[in-house]
C-alpha cells in the first residue's frame, strides 16, 4: 500500500461506496459496514451515521478513531457477511480471513485486502441525528490491485457497480480545489 496525498483522499468517498469501518477497543479489533457516509470538506472530513445498535460504536466513542477500508466489487459477499454479524462473539479478521495492517497514526487496523485505506479521528458525535464526523489523518492506496471498482447500496439489499466515467475536469475547474 502507498501513502495518498491528503488533498485527493475526499475523491475515494466522494461517490459514495460502501466503506468497511474498523474500530480497536484496547483489545481486540473488528470491523463494521456502512453505506451511509459523506463528504463534508475537502481537507477531508467525512460523517457517517451509526450508533449504540453497532458494537464498533462504543470502541468508536471510547477511542475516538477509526478506519476507513475501501473493499471493491470482488468483496461484495465479505462485505455483507461483515455487515451481518457482531464482533460482541465474532471475530471478524478471522472469519472474513482479512489481513489487519497498522496504521501510521491510529491505533484501529488497516485492511491489507482492501482498495484504500484512510486513518480517521472522531472530531464530533452529532447525537440527535446519530452522526459521527471523521477527519482523516492518512491514507493508503493499493494502486497495483487487479480489481479497482467500488460498490454503491442501493438500500434493498441489491448494489451497483462502478461503471464507466465522464470527465468534466475543465467545465469544473473554477470549482476543483487545488492538487486534485
Ligand atoms: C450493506 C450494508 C450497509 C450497512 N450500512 C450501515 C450504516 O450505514 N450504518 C449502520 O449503523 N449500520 C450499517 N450496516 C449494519 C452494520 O454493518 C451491522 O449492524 C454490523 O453487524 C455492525 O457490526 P458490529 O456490531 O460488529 O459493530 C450495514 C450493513 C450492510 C450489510
């Protein structure tokens, strides 16, 4: 895996994938999935919704940290089999057969298997609406993985693809941040 520069790591969430959230409690590591994130700033800052009914979520309180693992469509079946089960009598690195890798800057591990991997810390907890807001302190990529597409919820238990990409880089550019 090689370190991304900051100013480009919104672009991995910008579409909207689904993410594989890990989280260490002190002791153990584990790993939750989520299709509700966002974008919130460049910088970048992300927020994700997920609460108490998740037992990453007290790790994630406690410990304030976590990371963000980018899995691609060749993980579709890990990624629900992760979102369907509780590390509370799971162990999820093991029964998913996924490498845990450390971070340079947050204790919650890095997933070797995964596309892209980004290092966050919790900035703020917006509790009426179950929101977690993240900025990401690093990052990694695995540019020499194969299989490179992400996958999109649709919310019924069916998923999209990446497909083909547009550019529209020059109409954009009064609105692209610099180094992007
Ligand atoms: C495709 C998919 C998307 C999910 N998205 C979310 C989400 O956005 N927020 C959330 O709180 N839980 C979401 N979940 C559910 C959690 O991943 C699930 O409750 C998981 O078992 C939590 O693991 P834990 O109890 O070990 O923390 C999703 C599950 C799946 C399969």
């Amino acid at each position: 895996m090689r370190q991304m520069e900051m100013s480009k790591v919104f672009t991995l969430m910008e579409s909207g994938p689904v993410v594989l959230v890990t989280t260490h409690d002190g002791q153990k590591d584990n790993i939750m999935t989520i299709s509700w994130t966002m974008v919130m700033d460049f910088t970048p800052v992300f927020a994700l919704t997920t609460g108490a009914w998740n037992y990453s979520y007290a790790a994630l309180r406690k410990h304030e940290e976590c990371v963000i693992a980018i899995p691609t469509v060749d993980m579709l079946d890990t990624v629900v089999g992760i979102g369907t089960c509780s590390g509370a009598d799971t162990d999820k690195f093991a029964r998913f057969r996924l490498t845990p890798v450390p971070g340079k800057v947050v204790k919650a591990p890095l997933i070797r298997e995964c596309f892209a991997n980004i290092e966050c810390k919790v900035i703020d907890i917006v509790k009426k609406h179950d929101i977690v807001v993240l900025e990401a302190v690093a990052a990694w990529i695995d540019p020499e993985r194969k299989e490179q597409r992400m996958v999109h919820a649709v919310g019924d238990g069916t998923f999209i693809v990446d497909g083909r990409k547009f550019d529209r880089r020059e109409m954009m550019a009064s609105k692209l941040p610099p180094g992007v």
